[in-house]
C-alpha cells in the first residue's frame, strides 16, 4: 500500500513540475511577462511611422558615454607622428580619488599584484605559467599606459573597463603611482609627523 501511495505522489509532483516548466509566464518575476512592452523592430499603431523603436532626441548622448576627451577615455592623444600615452593623469588627483583608487585597487587588482603592487600575492602564487609582474617595475611608464592596460587588458591580464568606469580607472592609476613612490621611497621623504610615527613603530615599545 506504502509502495502505491509513493507511486501516486511522485505521478502527482511529476505533473505538477511538468505543469509548471510548461507555464508561459516568468516563474521569477510575473510582471516582467505582462506589462505592455514592444520587441526591437516592432510594428507601433502609436507612431505615424509605424515603428516603435524611437530615434534619440538630436544631440543626445548616453550617460555613461565620455565624448570629445579621448585621453581621459583612451589614455591616449594624437601626437605628430601617431598615439602618445598621456604623461599626466587627467582628472585632479586628490586625496578622496587616492582612496577611491585604493578601495577599487584593493578589490580588483590586489588579489593578484599584491596588496601593495609587488606581485606577492596567494592567488599570484599559484600562476605558474606567468605569475603577475610587480607593478613597481613600470614606475617608468606613463600614466596612460597603465591606464590604457587596466582598460583593454595585457597578456593573461584580462580588460577591466565592464568593472571599473572610467573615474575608478584613473583613480586606480593614481593609487599605483602612490604605491611606486612609497614603496621606493626613504624615511627623510615623508612627512616630518609620519616620520615620527615610523620612527616610533621601527623603535617599538
């Protein structure tokens, strides 16, 4: 009798899943499947011209589009004889962009290069075809091209630009810069307040 019952209840649920995968409507988010929408290239009976995807109003741009700058956006301007790198970052560089770049920096770039930028770290470790390089090595190099890396990707580095937008690009650039300077750089250079308080930790108690 147990063995019937068991039967029955999995022909039931059996039906009931196959009801439910049958269902036209979007399990997930019903409303979704019936507001009043029109498909791309759709005919409109709204519109004279018969078509219900609309042309932008003139001089329009998207939002998340940066236009007539293409070094803030590229990294890179037109010079005599081709694309030079810019030599300077384009937006102003000041202490809430370094903690921008340091929290972005930390999020997406330190799981690989290290938390301070020399290429020690766990997951960099582990690469054994092509650990990550130290950043420090291309102190060098010219803002843009860090920027234009971070952007379109380098050897096995894959491109960043769906995850950081083009402010956290350039903050993560300033933020790697700081980084090469404090990492090369001596005690007497710092500040007369922090050097005191390096001074007292090297010391300790």
């Amino acid at each position: 009798m147990r063995r019937r019952t068991d039967m029955l209840l999995a022909a039931l649920l059996g039906v009931g899943v196959l009801s439910a995968a049958g269902c036209d409507e979007d399990m997930l988010n019903p409303m979704a499947a019936r507001q009043p929408r029109v498909q791309n290239y759709g005919e409109s009976d709204f519109y004279s011209d018969g078509l219900s995807m609309r042309e932008p109003p003139a001089g329009s741009v998207p939002r998340e589009r940066l236009v007539m700058n293409p070094g803030l956006t590229t990294g890179k301007v037109a010079g005599p004889t081709g694309d030079i790198y810019l030599t300077s970052i384009p937006v102003k560089v000041d202490r809430p962009l370094l903690e921008l770049g340091q929290k972005r920096f930390s999020i997406t770039c330190a799981t690989c290069h290290g938390p301070v930028g020399d290429g020690d770290s766990i997951v960099g470790s582990q690469m054994s075809l092509r650990p990550p390089p130290s950043l420090h090595k291309y102190s060098q190099r010219e803002p843009g091209y860090i920027f234009e890396v971070v952007t379109n990707g380098f050897g096995m580095m894959a491109s960043y630009a769906a995850e950081l937008p083009v402010r956290d690009r350039w903050a993560v650039v300033a933020y790697v810069r700081a980084l090469q300077l404090s990492q090369a750089s001596t005690l007497d250079k710092a500040p007369p307040e922090e050097r005191a308080r390096l001074e007292k930790e090297k010391v300790g108690p």
